[in-house]
C-alpha cells in the first residue's frame, strides 16, 4: 500500500560545484542541500557522479585493445581507429552481454538493456571516459546508511538515476539503476478497481517514475545539479534487503517476448538472478 | 532550450467525483482543481477518463466475433469463450498490428507498443471495456484550446498519460500518450558538456518524464485522480502544431533494433508516419 498525501509531491533539484573523480559524495550533498534531509525524503543520485565518487573514470590511452575490439564494427567512422578500439574493448570488458547494432552498441548489463554498456564520454575529462557504476545496489545501499547517521533520520530513499530509451520512441527518459530504502516496485495485485474488482496489471514502478521525474528536473548536461531531492512521494519506506532481481523479467517471460530474436532471447531469456549487490 | 527554475516542480493530484461514460471533462476538471490553473502550468490527463468522455466504452455482449477472434489463441483460461472472443474481436479491430504473445497480446497501435492495443477491462463496469482514446493527439489539441479560453492563459501544456511496460523489467511507468502546448521532446543535441564539447544523444523525452511522475502520484488504480497539476516544470511552451511522429522512430533505427525480430520489424520498421492527429 502506498502513502498517499494531501501536499503535493516536489521535486527539487540541488545545485552542487562540479564534482571531481573519487571526490566524496556526502559532503558535498550536505553543503548544497537547501535545508538538511527529514524523514520521508527520497534523494536521488545521478549515476554518472556516483562512478565518479567510485573512481570509475579510464583514460581511453591507458587501455589495450584486444583483438575482438579491433575487429568490431565501426559505429563512429569520426572516431580514429585507435581510440575506437580502446573506447570497444572497455564495452566488451563491461558488458555481460554485446549486441551487434545500428548507431550504439545495445549491451545487457547487470539485466538492464543500456546503450555502450552505459559507458560515457560526455562530462567526462577529455582522453577520458566514465563507466557505469561497480555494484550500484550496494552503493545506494552504503549511501542510505550515511544518509540514517549524518541527518539522524529513518525513513529515507535513495535512487541511483540514469537515463533509458524506449522501443519506437524518440529521447530518454530516467530510470532507476538501483534504489534503497523504499519500495520501489508497488505491487498492488488484487486490489480493487473502481468497481471493486480485483486489478491485473499492477505492478507499479515507482523507483523509474519518481527517476524519470528526477532526470527532467536535474537534468543530464552540463547542469550541474545531480542530486535531486523529492519530498512526499507516495512510496512505502522499508529498512528490509532489497534484490535487483526482484524487478527483473527474463526475456522469455516479459511482454515484448514475442518481439525479440532468438540471439537476445538466448542471452537475456532465464537467465540466473544477479548478485544481489548488482556487481 | 529548457526554462530551468529555482522552485521545486510540484505534482499534484486532482481528487475528482466517479466519472460516468460521455461526461465531460472540463466541468468535471474546473469543479475539482484546489485553484484556477495559470500560466505554465502542465496538466496530466489519464487516457482513461479521455476514453470516457469519448464514449470508448463498449459492453461486450454487443461485440460479434469475426472467425479470426474466435480461432485466436486463449490466452486467459479464466474466462469463457464467448467473452474471450468478443474482447479479442477487439483487439483485432483496434489494433494496427497484433504479435502472438505470452501473458498479454502485445499489439501496435499509432506507433506505440502497447498491451491489448490499449483495451482495459478495469475501472470499466461489469461487461463492459474501455478502449483507448480516440485520436489523442488532437483530444490534446483541444482540451489545450479549451483550458485556454477557461483559464484566460497562454501558456499551458496537456499529457496524456497512459502505462508503459520496460524490457526485461517489472511494473509500468507512466507514459505520454500524447501531449500538447509545449515541446514534449527536448532536443539538446549540439549543446556543450560539462567541458564545452557538444553532447551527443540529448533528446530527452520530457513529455515521458512528467507523465511518469504524474502516474506515481496520481496512480492507475481506484484513486479518483485522472488529473495531475504539475508546476513549475522546467518545459518550453509552444503554440505550434505538434505532429506525433516527431516522437517516433521506425524499429529498424532505434536502438533495440539489433534485439528484435523479422515479423517486428516489418510491422514497425520504416512505417509511413501516422495521421498527425493520432487517429
């Protein structure tokens, strides 16, 4: 069941210097931060500056190509060939899975469907690269504890933003790449509907809605804002061990099956949970 | 460019009576909002009070099934025959491509992969369904028109909301059925990172993000909220004819291209462009 409130929901976006590689990440919310955390908060981390925090930047000229990655396919005919080879054999490194594609690499990582194993030069120094975050459970997990002690708070949530596309559709939107502290799958099955029948369909994903609102307000450019605080969600706060596999559909299983070829299938279809820790 | 503002974004519910078949919304709307809507104001819709108020509402037992909905494959063995093969019989008519599924028939519709072309069996009185709106796009385009003259504003934007399903993950998200008065896609390509050098994949899909948190707050369930006031939304307002296909892209150019199969990429691949008004 969700809290549900009178008051509207806000969604605040927090300004912050820019943030330098394994710089870390608390002090600098709590100097930008409006007023300090309350109960009932949900703060919402953009990926890129959790990587940062984590050291998870490359420089591109520190990386030896393997062979596979000098064999690939040239996606990016401005790229030299040398750096295209170094930018591939980090995808190949990240990814548990790479698809053959048109303008991006499509990669599975981690169980989520990401372009270039959500590996980004944008923001980043030049030379250099951002990987996605090592075991992003885990980090909003530890980023939720330090968040309890430092505002002396309980009910907290922390969602790990990032950005998606959408099959047939044009522009990402934010989703959640892990959460902590809440429920962020509200599974409503058998409640009533407006006529008292039992619903279907609802499981709601409340961690990539509340994301997709994170991301248009903070933003995904040269903003500078990325954390986003959001007051009086209506989310249901737990202290209970969150699993990423507990959002997951196998291929075989999800909606979109009968839309995939056997390749994707094969890689994405029944696949085993994932460590709990997202690593 | 974004209208970025230093207020929180605020998403609020609109608490509403029942909504009956054919009633109309604006009444129902002015009659429910805690004050007059202003300029930059976003209002989110749900799809299924806009169904409503077009009358999509269909009793089944007026449907007669074409032999094709008859020998369609049962997929729900809870209900009988007949009524199987009425709601299939609408599938068939209402949607622009039909995929052999697993849990739900997955269908095409207007450009949008959706679950049973849009037809929802909930929140409809017993016998009955409600379809999916009809032409959204100009639906938007006139409650836009409508909320002006009500109001005396300029600048104001509608969503339509509807759910969603992601690959390989539980739950929906809210979506954007269409929208209008403002640009729903924001097209940052070319804009400068964080070290000056222009971004490459910046379309975000703005319109998606607020219909996602319009339905977290708002809700699909027995809540009585079709309506959701968003403020202060960081969007630039237009008066320009939006065209749905602006936010589109054929199968065999997205990203996922590389995941799916034939039968889907003949079906959504390199289509015409839609009817601009959606229908």
């Amino acid at each position: 069941m969700l809290i549900r409130s009178e008051l509207p929901v806000r969604v605040t976006a927090v300004q912050t210097p820019v943030i330098e590689p394994r710089q870390p990440l608390l002090p600098i919310l709590q100097q930008s931060l409006p007023r300090p955390l309350r109960d009932g908060d949900i703060l919402c981390v953009a990926s890129k500056v959790v990587a940062l925090e984590q050291g998870r930047i490359v420089e591109l000229a520190s990386v030896e190509p393997s062979p596979a990655a000098r064999q690939a396919r040239r996606l990016d005919a401005g790229k030299d060939p040398e750096t295209y080879a170094r930018w591939m054999e980090l995808i190949l490194r990240e990814a548990d899975h790479v698809f053959a594609s048109n303008v991006v690499w499509l990669t599975l990582k981690d169980g989520i469907l990401i372009a270039n194993a959500g590996i980004d030069m944008s923001n980043a120094p030049l030379g250099h690269v951002v990987l996605w975050p090592h075991r992003p459970w885990e980090w909003a997990k530890g980023f939720w504890q330090d968040l309890r002690a430092a505002y002396g708070i309980e009910r907290v949530g922390v969602i790990l933003t990032d950005a998606r596309s959408t099959p047939l559709r044009r522009g990402f939107t934010g989703m959640a790449l892990a959460f902590w502290g809440f429920e962020g799958l509200d599974v409503q099955k058998g409640q009533p509907d407006l006529f008292g029948r039992p619903l279907q369909y609802t499981e709601r994903m409340v961690a990539d809605g509340l994301a997709a609102a994170a991301v248009v307000v903070g933003g995904e450019a040269n903003e500078r804002t990325p954390f986003v605080l959001i007051e009086d969600a209506p989310v249901t706060f737990t202290e209970r061990e969150l699993r990423p596999e507990e959002i997951l559909v196998p291929a075989d299983r999800d909606i979109f099956s009968v839309i995939y070829n056997e390749e994707f299938k094969a890689a994405a279809g029944g696949r085993p949970a994932p460590n709990p820790t997202g690593g």
